[in-house]
C-alpha cells in the first residue's frame, strides 16, 4: 500500500449553509472597466456597472446617471470578474494542527486560524466555497466570520465503517458521522452498531436528514482502501442506486469521493453528479504510459454521463511540499497564515504529520530526494494531470476544486491552495479560457447555483474582482487582486491579509 497516499487522504473529504456579507449599503458604480464573463467570447471594454442591494443591477457601454449616494470605483485600466468558486474544500480542519489537542497554546493558535481562514479565501479571489463535508458547527464558525465567502455545504453519508471513518477512533466514529448509512451487503463484518435504529440509517432515512440540515449536496465515498488495498468496507451497488434515488427526490446533487479506476467507474455506473477527485490511481494499469484504453474509455463515459470531474491536482503535492526546506519562507505565507501559526509551523511539534508520513529524519537530504524518486505519487499526479488534459480534449467542462486541506498538512492553505490548483491546471495543458470558466461558471452551474454566481449579468449576486491584470493572458493575474467585491461592497485586497494591521 502507498502509505503516503493514505495518509495524504486521512482527513480529507467529507459537510451549507450561510451567505457572505450582508445586503450592502450605498450603490456602488464601477465605471470604465473591461468586463470578463465567460460567456463572452471578448472582453468587454469601457463597461459601466452599477451594484445596488448587493446584486448586480445595470451593465452598460456608456456612463450611468449615478443614484444618491452612490459609491465610485474608477476600473480604468483594470478588469472585472466574477468571484471563484471554490467547489472542494474542508473548513473544519486547523491546518497543520494535530487534532483534538486541548492545550490551550494550540487552542489558542486553532482560534486565530478560524478568524483568517474566510479573509484568506477572499484574499485569493475565492468568494463563494463548498464545504464537501466535515463538522457542520466548523463550517457554521467559518460563515460567521465578519468576512467570508458565501458558504455552502454537502452532509455526508459514509457507510458503517467505511471511508473516512477507518481513520477516526472505532469508540466514536458513529458519533461524529451520524449520518452513516447500514450497508446490508456488509452487515457480517460490519453490523449496525449497538444502540443504532436501523431505521434511521437506511439511505432514504439518511439523505432525508441530510435535505432538512440544508445542504445542498450528499456526499458519499466509494473507497476500499488507498492504493492497492481493498479492504475497507465499501457502499454496494444497490446502496448506491437507493441513495442516488434519494438524493434526486429532494432536488440535491450527489457527490462521491473516488479516485482509483475502478472506484470510478462504480460512481459512473451509479449515475452520481460530481466526482470529487481526479483518477490518479489507474489500479492494475498504474506503470502505463500516456492514457492508457481502459482509463480513456472511463474518461468518455464520464463526459457521455455529463458526470462533473473535479482534478484536485493539490492533494498529493499538498503533502510532499512539506519537504521543501523552503516552504513556510514563501512571502505568500505570511499573507494566508496567521503570523503566531506561522512561527508555531517552524517548531519541532508542528512536524508531526510530516514525520508520520516520511519518517522520523524528515530534514535529510536523502529522505527528500528519496521521497522524491522512489514515492509513486509524485507520479500519481501527473497521472492526474494526463487524465485532465484528456478529458479536456473530449471535450468536458473543466471544473475547480482545490481540496484544501486534503490532510492535515501545512503545504496546503486557504485560497492559496485554489491558486495552485489554477496554476497545476496550467501545467496540465489548460488554456486559461478554460480555467477561467472552471472557477466561474462552469463550478455554479456544476452546484445549481448558476442564478446567482459565475457571470457577470444583471440580476446576479455581486461577488465580483477587480482585477489589475487580465486573467485570459496569465494565470498570474489571479494574484493580482485590486479589490473584492463582495455582494456589493468593495475589500481593498491588503485589509484581507493575514498579517493586516488592525483586525
Ligand atoms: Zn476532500
């Protein structure tokens, strides 16, 4: 088995919810700005637009009789986007901090991560998230934030035993994830646990609560186990096909974790929605060159199916950055990371999962370089990445997910993350174009939130950037942020950073 691979997986993935900043004040009007929405073939040059109650209200080429009141943004110069979307993260984890640890020095740094992680999401452009799954009251902290992107979130339903509950204590896995489903096909092994209304865990039960908690989305995972395991216990077909059934009758999507071929295509064969993960583990065809037929096959149905594919390109080298001596000195740190995070990252405690995953001589040159030649996922996700530029080439929408933190793994952090992930999806062969509509549209559509999010058109929640540079020329210019635009009211970009003065 890949034990860096399953590590990198133990905390991730599975979690509505609240929106951004209130109703904004003043009308704002930005005035001659080039305009980019995807579903213009062109930017759009000397554009005037007017905000009012937070939402977009007049787009024009010529100036704007300005209401009372109205607030100013000169765009000369600049360009406007939407605000991304990222449609995979996990908000509940205090990234880099060992769980459930009750000494209130680590109490006290999880306090200051909660404060910044929606400012740093924002920092990065990112203002609207989905939460695929974890601690609903985590998720609840993160959109009570003063400043937050606008939050949403699927419920997850594992199976009795199943991913991820094989990484949490057997004594309290039931009680953390209470929307388990009972798995008939595995009852043997794995029974109701004692007390459970079998009742209550059936996947119609499930996916009943999961509607009425307000999520928008049912995740479940099809995993029985990384790498070449597959002993977990896993959902069965005809599980699938009731949850499915389920899911549909209450108007939310379904969402599977799966990222081996064979787990993939049960998730194809099953007719889900989203699949959160791109196929880096191609089983038996692992050594292949190039797409190899079975995996291209799985790859056109995916497309044939419309099933949505997320890459999450960071999630393995989310976990190996940690070997980069260089990392916690990138400048970027200190703009997502709470600056006593940041000092407590270069402490010998802080080490812990980096030591769990390379051992215990992490600093060696050798460790490195071995890690480097000798460890299959550094391979894997240029697997990964093959796959995507395949299945873009068939011609499927490209999507963002950044799977931040897909561990508890300090080489990933909020916003930042998604920026890796536009910036991988560059190295993987997409034109920016795409990109762009990955980020914008196509994730809204993707999650049923196209009415609000992903263009810039009338009527449509003003989450919106002003950019310095224009994001079809180079990826860079997502870093360039002027301002955000959150439902109307404008965040110059510094005031966001981690170490701002005065917040
Ligand atoms: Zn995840």
């Amino acid at each position: 088995m890949n034990r860096l691979l399953t590590l990198a997986m133990a905390s991730a993935c599975f979690t509505v919810l609240t929106h951004g900043a209130s109703a904004a004040g003043n009308p704002l009007l930005i005035e001659n700005v080039t305009l980019l929405s995807p579903e213009q073939a062109q930017p759009l040059g000397n554009r005037y637009v007017l905000i009012r109650d937070g939402r977009i209200a007049v787009i024009s080429d010529r100036p704007i009789t300005a209401p009372a009141g109205v607030r100013r943004l000169d765009g000369a110069g600049k360009f406007l986007t939407p605000g991304l979307t990222d449609a995979h993260v996990h908000v509940s984890d205090a990234i880099g901090l060992p769980f459930g640890s009750q000494d209130p020095g680590l109490l006290s740094l999880e306090k200051d991560f909660f404060a910044q992680q929606p400012r740093s999401y924002l920092y990065f452009g990112v203002t609207q998230v989905l939460d695929t799954a974890n601690r609903p009251e985590r998720v609840a902290l993160f959109a009570a934030q003063p400043q937050h992107p606008d939050t949403y979130r699927c419920g997850v339903a594992p199976v009795v035993d199943g991913y991820p509950l094989v990484f949490v204590d057997k004594a309290i896995r039931h009680k953390i994830f209470n929307d388990y489903i009972f798995e008939p096909a595995n009852a043997a092994e794995h029974p109701l646990p004692a007390g459970a209304n079998a009742a209550a865990h059936t996947p119609e039960a499930v996916v009943d609560r999961i509607a009425a908690s307000g999520a928008i989305c049912v995740k479940i995972a099809l995993e029985d186990g990384f790498g070449d395991r597959n002993d977990w216990p896993n959902m069965s077909a005809e599980t699938l096909r009731r949850v499915r059934a389920a899911t549909s009758k209450h108007g939310l999507f379904l969402a599977v974790h799966a990222n081996a071929l064979d787990m993939q295509r049960m998730a194809v064969d099953g007719n889900v929605d989203l699949i959160l993960h791109g196929i880096w583990n191609w089983n038996q065809l692992n050594d292949s060159q190039g797409i190899p037929a079975a995996v291209a096959d799985h790859l056109r149905n995916v497309r044939d199916k419309k099933i949505g594919y997320q890459a999450t390109l960071r999630v393995i080298p989310g976990v190996t950055d940690l070997l980069d001596p260089a990392l916690l000195d990138d400048p970027v740190y200190t703009k997502v990371v709470p600056p006593r995070l940041l000092a407590w990252y270069r402490t010998e405690p802080a080490q812990w999962f980096k030591r769990q995953v390379f051992g215990p001589e992490v600093n060696a040159a050798a460790v490195i370089a071995g890690a480097r030649a000798a460890n299959a996922q550094w391979a894997t996700s240029e697997k990964g990445m093959r796959a995507l530029r395949h299945l873009y080439e068939l011609g499927q929408p490209m999507l963002l997910g950044s799977d931040t933190p897909s561990a508890p793994t300090y080489g990933n952090q909020p916003g930042y993350d998604t920026y890796k992930e536009m910036q991988l999806m560059v190295q993987a062969g997409i034109p920016l174009s795409a990109i762009f509509a990955a980020g914008t549209i196509n994730n809204a559509r993707q999650i049923g939130l196209e009415k609000e999010y992903g263009t810039i058109e009338q009527g449509k929640i003003a989450n919106l950037l002003l950019l310095e540079a224009n994001p079809l020329a180079s990826v860079d210019a997502w870093t360039r942020i002027d301002k955000v635009i959150l439902r109307g009211e404008p965040i110059e970009r510094d005031t966001l950073a981690a170490d701002a003065t005065g917040h």
